[in-house]
C-alpha cells in the first residue's frame, strides 16, 4: 500500500513541494497564532475505516495502568507550596500500545515511517528535518482512552506533536488546550493553576477520525476529557525529533507501557534536555 493509496494526496501533495505549499504555509499560520492545526481528512476517506479497524485490533495490546499523576508527571513533592499546580493530584487513565506491538503495514505505521511525511512535518514546524525516534517503544503509538477514562491536563516532552484520531468516542473525549500558556523560560505557575482549579478558559477541539493534528505541546497545557458510552477514544501518536537516535527515559518507558527494553537501558546516562522547564 503506498502512501498515496492511504492520504488524500490531491488535497495533501507530499511528493510535491511546490504544490504543497500552500497547505504548509497555512499550518504555519495556525501554529503562530493558536499553537496547533488540524487538517481535515488527511487519510482518504475510503482508508479510514480500515483505519478505525486496524486500530480497534491494536488496543487490546494497549498497557494499562491507572494512576495517580500531576501536571508535570514529576514525582509527589512535599516540600513544594501548597498552591503550587504540581501538588494537583489527577488521575491518568489512558493506555498506550507500543511501536513493537503495531504491524509494519498498518495504515499508521505506513505513514510514521514515509519520507515524504517527515519531511512535510519538518516544513510545517518549521525544522531542516525530523528523524524517526530510535526508541523502539515510543516512536509510534496508539493512546486508548477506554470509556469512563481520561487523559488529565500534561505538557509534552516534546516540543511539537503529530497525531490522528483513529476511533471517535460515543461521547466526550474531546481535545482541550491552552496554548502558550508557558514558554521555555517561565513556567507561569498561576495560569497553569487556574487551569486545573477550573478557573481557566481552555479551547475545546472535537476531532474526528482521519484528520492530521499538528501541536505545540511542550508549551501549551492540554488534556482529553472523560471519554463517556460504550467506545473508546483511540489516537495514534506520531513522534518525531530534530536529531537522530533519540530513546525515552527509563522512568517514562516504565511508566507507560510498563516494560523498558535494552535500548532504554543503554541511553539512560545519555538523556539531553532542551530547557530547563519541570517537563
């Protein structure tokens, strides 16, 4: 299956650069103003249902491990102060399939790996390039948001984010954000609190499957809400970075598909941050 027979290339021309540059130039637009894009339909609309059913085959493989976090997924701190938005504890209860767990021929793998999607990522944000991450759990995932489950308010580690839904809720589950609502030399502790106290205004964004979402995530604070009825809120993550060679943390890995691999273990002591923020 090549990359033209899943994407609306008509209306996406990755192989085309000239002709892609006006959806390329809009995306940036969207980003600089509101810190995130969707484009409608990016997978062809007679792939997308075998897309929702090749996802729905991958989620029982999801790990699930309902737990106890705060904004920042940073360890419990005592010593921080009592308003501090890192002592607001959530529950996350989304569940992750890993890379190793997705075939080599399903419609999101296909698209993870092509060139000519990487290299339409790297224009839209901006970057000379973007590389597949090394990792072999974290590169490509499915998040399953299982109903009466949520995925509370986070930052990303990552500076940018690439996702599509796969599967639609029958109700909730719906995409909120707050953009820019930090940036890499202020944490804006106050805003973030009154985010999660519910004093805040978050954008409400309801997906639907087949659609590219392009996502400044590390600076902007975002969370799925409840996922209510009887289906469940699959996405599919596609995680990229500037440089090559780059594996997750040992603590994170564990964290979310609740096994690391040799790979982790070996890059724990090489880790490089961008900022110095909490996450």
């Amino acid at each position: 299956m090549d990359i033209d027979d899943v994407v609306d290339t008509g209306r996406y021309p990755l192989s085309d650069p000239a002709g892609l540059h006006e959806v390329v130039a809009g995306v940036r637009a969207a980003l600089a103003a509101d810190g995130c894009c969707v484009l409608p339909d990016f997978v062809r609309p007679d792939r997308q249902e075998l897309l929702r059913a090749e996802g729905a085959a991958l989620a029982p493989h999801a790990h699930h491990d309902v737990e106890t976090v705060n904004v920042y997924n940073t360890a419990p701190d005592d010593t921080l102060p009592a308003d501090h938005p890192a002592r607001v504890p959530m529950q996350r209860g989304n569940a992750f399939v890993a890379r190793d767990r997705i075939p080599a021929d399903a419609v999101i793998h296909r698209i993870y790996t092509a060139p000519a999607f990487r290299r339409f990522v790297a224009a839209c944000f901006g970057l000379p390039a973007v590389h597949e991450l090394a990792d072999p759990l974290s590169g490509l995932v499915l998040n399953v948001v299982a109903p009466g489950r949520e995925h509370p308010w986070h930052f990303d580690t990552n500076e940018y984010t690439v996702s599509m839904l796969t599967q639609g809720p029958e109700a909730g589950g719906v995409f909120e954000y707050c953009p820019g609502i930090r940036s890499a030399g202020t944490e804006n502790l106050d805003a973030v609190r009154a985010v999660l106290d519910g004093r805040g205004a978050p954008r409400r964004l309801e997906l639907r499957p087949g659609d590219l979402q392009l996502f400044l995530g590390r600076y902007s604070l975002h969370r799925v809400s409840p996922v209510a009825g009887g289906t469940a809120r699959h996405t599919a993550i596609f995680a990229y970075s500037e440089r090559p060679g780059v594996v997750g943390t040992v603590a994170r890995t564990r964290q979310l598909f609740g096994r690391v691999t040799p790979a982790h273990l070996a890059a724990q002591d090489r880790a490089v941050r961008v900022d110095g923020l909490l996450i």
